[in-house]
C-alpha cells in the first residue's frame, strides 16, 4: 500500500509497512548518527527499527555533532 510522507520537507512515496530505519537507510542515511523527530516528538535511536510510518507523517532528521 503506497503512503507519503514528509522528510525534512520533502514528499517521499514508500511502500507500507515501513520504518523509520527503512526509510533513512532508503534515502542513503545513516541512523546511527542522526536524531529523528516524528510529528514533532524526538525518537530514541533504538525505536527506529520498529516504528513504522503512516500517511502524512512528518519527519525531521538532525546530523548530531558533538563538540566541546
């Protein structure tokens, strides 16, 4: 079943069930470094595999950086 969501404000059309580690894997990113918010909630790192997506949903990933 097709569904569209948004990733850091760009459509993307996937095939459901997808999650949200399926999708950063798609698009050529990496899950280990970025930090997700789904529709304006931040996601644990470890949820990625098993939170699937929904039509509509909105998503930003952030690269995290450390510093000093």
């Amino acid at each position: 079943m097709p569904l569209t969501v948004t990733l850091d404000g760009e459509p993307i059309q996937l095939v459901a069930p997808a999650s949200i580690e399926q999708l950063l894997r798609d698009q050529g990113l990496s899950p280990e470094i970025l930090s997700v918010m789904l529709n304006g909630y931040v996601l644990h790192r470890h949820d990625y595999p098993e939170t699937t997506l929904a039509d509509g949903d909105e998503l930003v990933a952030v690269v995290q950086v450390g510093g000093g």
